[in-house]
C-alpha cells in the first residue's frame, strides 16, 4: 500500500528534496517493509532550519492577524480529514496501533485539540497592566502604564517518539504554528510517514515556504537540532535518558526548551473502590499500545484488604483480550514496535522475577505469532515498591500490583518515583480521593475515571524526570510564546 506521495524525498522549506540515504520502515506487526524512507543529511537538516529562520525573521507568518493563521491552519486540519482512512491505515502500519486505538486515540483526540487549540488562538495576546503613580526627580508624579504582549518565541525545533506519532506531531505543529512560530519536525526513524505526510498537506493548503519543514534521521539529526544557535526553542517528547541528553546539548545556546518525558504512574485502588471498574483501568493502565505510553498507569497500589480480588478481576479480563496483527478490527492488542521493545521487556520480566514477584498472567511470547513483535500482557502481583519492576520505566507491557494498609501509605508509595506524569485512583468516596489527589507529585490525576477522556483544555505535562513544560490548552499554547512589556506615561 502506497501511503506517501512523496516517499523519497523530505520536506524542506516548502520544497521536497531527495535524499542519497535510505531507512526501511518496518511493519512490526508482520515485520514486512512499508518503504524505505528518506534519511536526511546533515546539509539538509541545516537548510531547514535556515529556512525556519528566514521565514521566521523575514516572512509574514509570525506578524499575520492571528484570524488568517487560524483560517489556514483550520484548511490544514480539514485537509488531513479529508485523507483521514489513509492516514489511520497509516497509523496501523507503522505504528502497530489496533484499529480502534488509531481511530480514536491516535487520530480523533489530537484532532480534536488540535482544532480547539486554533480556537484558543483568538485569546488577546496584548493584555493591560494596571495604572501606577510614581514620584519622579522632577518632584512631580509620573502616570504610567503599559501592556503585556505575548509573541511568537521563533524557531521550534520539534522531536516526536514511535509510539503516539501523528498525535504528537498534531499537537507540537499546530500550537507552534497558530502563535506565529516556525517549525523543523523531526520524527522517529521508526514512524516518519506520520510525519512527512503532513508536508503534502502543508503543500496542499499553501502554507508559506520555510513555516514547517520535516526533516528525518537518527540521533546526530536530532542534535543537529538540539545545538543549532538559530532554535529558540525544543520540543521534546521521549525518554528521560534522551531528555537529559536534550537538555545538555541545549545549555550551551541557552534556549528554551519543553520536554514530556517518562512515567511510571500509580494507579490507587482504595478498600471501597469499584473493583470491576478499577481493574478495568488497571488492565488499559499496562496494555494499551502494548504498554508503550509514558502516562500509562502501570504501578497499581491496591489496598491489601481488596487486592486478591482485584488481581483476580485483571487476570480474568486478560483472558478476553484478542492478540494478533492489528489490521483485524477485532484485535485489541497489538505487538511492539521492534524486537528491541520485545527483549527489554522480556528483560524485565526476568528482573521482576529475580525480585521475588509473583507472575500472575503473561511472560512470554504468544503462540502461533512468529512474525511480528508480540509479547502477551503481563500481570505480576506481590511486588515491592522499591523494586526496579516498579520504579523503571519498561515501556512494555506489564503491570506491577502493590499492596497498602493506609491512605498516607498509598500516598507516598505513589510519591516514592523519579517520575511524575500521571496517576489515578478509584474510591468510592470522591472527596477523600479528592484530597489525596493533591497530595501527589505529579502532573495529572484522574478520580474514578477522570473526565471520561483527554480534555483538550488541561495543561498536559509532568514534574521531577517526566519533564517540564506543558502541553495543550492556553498553557500549551504559550509554551511557544515569550512575554514583552511595552510600558509609556504621562507626566
């Protein structure tokens, strides 16, 4: 299936170039080639950030009424809708996302910010400052005020993971662009079609050469990025490792940056809890996208008086989940993105029983797959909360079940982690869940269910190695924005 129009080339101010390397992209579902993309060089990645700059420095789009932007950026958003069944088979491929999971989750809702982020857009980006009186050396007294306008920081340089890819580049373009930035889009060498396609889409609604340019390759192209003087500003969503390494590079040039890094968020279960519901999250909490999401809730503190049948109620809901190659619509569990997910997760399964936890579903690779990169779900019980199964982030899937006697014990299990992204609890009674809830160090807790799903007004980020910085709504969208006062008087 051809998805890409241009599947040799990149997108680089405004115009596709061919490139002298090539990538294979993997299906990981059946391990067939998809295509073998274009790698940028390192001439090319320096020519789409000079082009980033001049559009920014000497173009229009920064300086437009934000209302032309919008109705740009509302043709671009209309144009991937428009190929919305290629861009989810698209999603399915090189992703390994079920086809449900694609719809909803990797297509609808950064779609559906997306187009709220444009909205939010029109808030006034020239706010008042309150009068002041002050006595001046002239004996009399100075009448002074001024505004505060927020203003487009410049250059962003935007690098998105393998494993919520159209999601993420959606919602690193679309809020860079809408304040007036200029974007280079760097994605993963192991999902770039969901990132190039959205040149194609740049180049169909006539969005001005240099505004966003989508280059590819490996960590030195990342870098190139992450150093160049010309970038105000990285975007970052990946690991913690590479999140330091990030930061690093970046220190040397001062810029800013913004980065959603990793989880390992705990999952509360009260005594009075709804164990089918609670289980029910704590089943998606480890299996959704085969565990590969950083605000997954894969640590589930259960009180000791309800665990045995809440474990019980995880294992059993386990066994209706159907394994196989995600392009079946009745599959709603798919493999891992490459053979070096399967192995780290194996890995840990390893470590997690040299622990002492007792495995309770899952560790090991399904039967009749022997293509593709499965791993059955994987379910221990019994765990420490300061064991590494419960403390690393596996990127895989497996879920880590921790008893506790008390609220404050479950509180600061919850709080005893390097990371800080996520988290939930279920109880029955929603006000003490409520007061527990801001007691925890992170950036997210949703309470029975939370809202139902992601807000697209909810600042999203974390605290501690999960990273800085906040994505969507108005917080989001002034991530790409700097504050100038402007101050005058009369005397």
């Amino acid at each position: 299936m051809a998805f890409l129009k241009y599947d040799d080339a990149i997108y680089v101010g405004g115009e596709w170039q061919k490139t002298d390397q090539r990538e294979a992209v993997i299906n990981p579902a059946d391990e067939s080639l998809l295509i073998e993309a274009p790698v940028g060089s390192a001439a090319q990645v320096d020519a789409a950030i000079g082009a980033a700059r001049t559009a920014f420095d000497q173009g229009d789009w920064a300086y437009m009424p934000v209302a032309q932007r919008q109705a740009v950026l509302t043709k671009f958003l209309d144009a991937l809708d428009a190929r919305k069944g290629e861009i989810v088979d698209m999603i399915v491929a090189e992703a390994g996302a079920t086809r449900m999971l694609a719809e909803f989750l990797q297509y609808g809702i950064p779609m559906k910010h997306a187009r709220r982020t444009i909205e939010v857009a029109s808030r006034p980006a020239v706010s008042s400052l309150p009068v002041e009186l002050t006595p001046n050396a002239l004996g009399r007294t100075t009448l002074g005020t001024g505004v505060v306008s927020r203003e487009p920081v410049g250059v962003v340089a935007a690098i998105s993971p393998y494993n919520f890819p159209f999601f993420l580049n959606i919602g690193k373009v679309i809020p860079a662009l809408a304040v007036g930035c200029t974007v280079v889009l760097k994605p993963s060498p192991y999902t770039p079609m969901q990132a190039l396609i959205l040149g194609e889409i740049a180049d169909e609604v006539g969005l001005p050469k240099g505004v966003l340019s989508i280059v590819t390759g490996d960590i030195e192209t990342g870098k190139l990025l992450t150093t160049d003087p010309r970038v105000d500003l990285v975007h970052f969503t990946g690991s913690d490792k590479v999140g330091s390494m990030i930061q690093a590079q970046a220190a040397p040039t001062l810029k800013r940056i913004v980065m959603e890094l990793g989880g390992k968020s705990a999952l509360i279960v009260r005594a009075d809890a709804d164990i089918a519901k609670a289980a029910a999250a704590g089943i998606m909490g480890f299996t959704t996208h085969g565990g590969q999401g950083c605000a997954l809730t894969t640590r589930h503190l259960v009180h000791n008086s309800v665990r045995p049948q809440f474990v019980e109620a995880m294992k059993a809901m386990l066994g209706h989940l159907k394994i196989g190659n995600p392009v079946d619509p009745s599959v709603n569990y798919g493999p891992l993105i490459r053979e070096v997910a399967r192995r780290r997760t194996e890995d840990y399964v390893t470590i997690a029983q040299d622990e002492g936890a007792t495995l309770v579903a899952g560790g090991k690779r399904p039967e009749g797959l022997d293509k593709g990169y499965y791993y059955e779900p994987t379910l221990f019980d019994n765990v420490r909360n300061d064991s590494r199964i419960a403390q690393e982030e596996v990127f895989g899937p497996i879920g880590a079940v921790i008893g506790f006697d008390d609220d404050a014990e479950a509180i600061t299990m919850a709080n005893d982690s390097d990371f800080g992204l996520s988290g939930a609890i279920y109880s029955a009674d929603a006000g003490e869940a409520y007061r527990m809830a801001l007691k925890i160090r992170t950036g997210g807790v949703s309470i029975n269910g939370g809202a139902g799903t992601m807000q697209s007004d909810a600042p999203f980020g974390g605290i501690k190695r999960s990273g800085y910085g906040r994505e969507y709504g108005e917080d989001g969208l002034n991530e790409f924005t700097y504050q100038k006062v402007i101050s005058f008087h009369a005397e």
